[in-house]
C-alpha cells in the first residue's frame, strides 16, 4: 500500500514538474516573438518638432531643414549592386537605388553620410528639395524632390538594439 502511494506521489510530482516546464517553455517562446519595446525618442528637440514616418504627407511642405526621428536601420541583406548611384541620370545621387540606411523605416538618400550603428534611436536634421533634384530627369524628378537627405545626426540614443552595421 505504502508503495502504491509513493508511486502515486512520484508520478502527481512528476505531472506538476513536466507542467511547469512546458508553461515555462510556452512563455519563454511567446516572449521571444513578442515584438522588442520601442526606443526611446523625444517628441522634440532643440526646440523644434521631431517628425516620424507617419508624418511622411508633410514633408514637402516643410520648408528648410527639419528633424526626423527612428530607428536607423541596414538592410539585413546587401546583394551586389549594379551602381550604387542608380542607372545613369535617374536621380543625381539623391534617390536610394540599391541598398540604403534608413530611419524610422524611411529610406535615406545616398547623398547623406551617416555614420552610426544599425538599431540605434536617432534625430537627424533632414532635408527634401534638394536643390539637385532640378538636375534630375523629368520621370523622376518627383522622387529626388522627395529624397530625405541627411544633414548630420543631431541625437542618437547610445544603447543599440540590433547587430552592427555592415562594413
């Protein structure tokens, strides 16, 4: 009888310990793909507003510089590009052809210089009418003119949440 009874408290033991792990296992997978917190971003800087991808509409009618705010991100994936300025003519440099940074989602032109690492929370002064976009060809002219060029990372959030930059 004893030993039914130990058998039976092994077995209630091991149900319980088994249950555990497999709702500590469902938990540690469904965090795993829960989606990472949002950095951090002020809403403003240096007095001005910090515009985000939803306010994309807005931009050209922005006159001058402006800042801009998000996670700077590279592509995950970099293949061979034909030319890294785009097919002769299209864009002056201004419009992103192959595989460009971007911040907040947003894809920045080739003729910025950014020099900071993947997964970073940044504020960049911004600009759109560049005035190379009057060099561009007709067909596209309206995408130079919407070229989000960087004019130099103002803030950036130390703390990176992604894998570093490609070389």
């Amino acid at each position: 009888m004893r030993t039914t009874r130990f058998r039976i408290a092994i077995l209630a033991l091991a149900v319980v310990a088994l249950a555990v792990l497999g709702i500590g296992s469902w938990r540690f997978v469904s965090d795993v793909n829960a989606p990472l917190p949002t950095p951090y971003l002020p809403t403003t800087f240096q007095g001005q507003r910090v515009y985000r991808a939803a306010d994309e509409a807005s931009f050209a009618g922005l006159p001058g510089s402006f800042m801009l705010g998000g996670v700077l991100t590279y592509p995950a994936v970099m293949p061979p590009c034909a030319s890294e300025a785009g097919p002769p003519g299209r864009g002056q440099g201004l419009v992103p052809y192959c595989y460009w940074p971007s911040i907040d989602g947003l894809a920045i032109s080739p003729k910025s210089s950014v020099e900071v690492p993947n997964g970073v929370s940044v504020i960049a002064r911004v600009h759109v009418h560049d005035p190379a976009a009057a060099d561009c060809i007709a067909e596209v002219r309206p995408d130079c003119e919407a070229a989000i060029v960087v004019e130099a990372i103002v803030w950036m959030n130390a703390v990176a949440v992604g894998p570093a930059a490609p070389a």
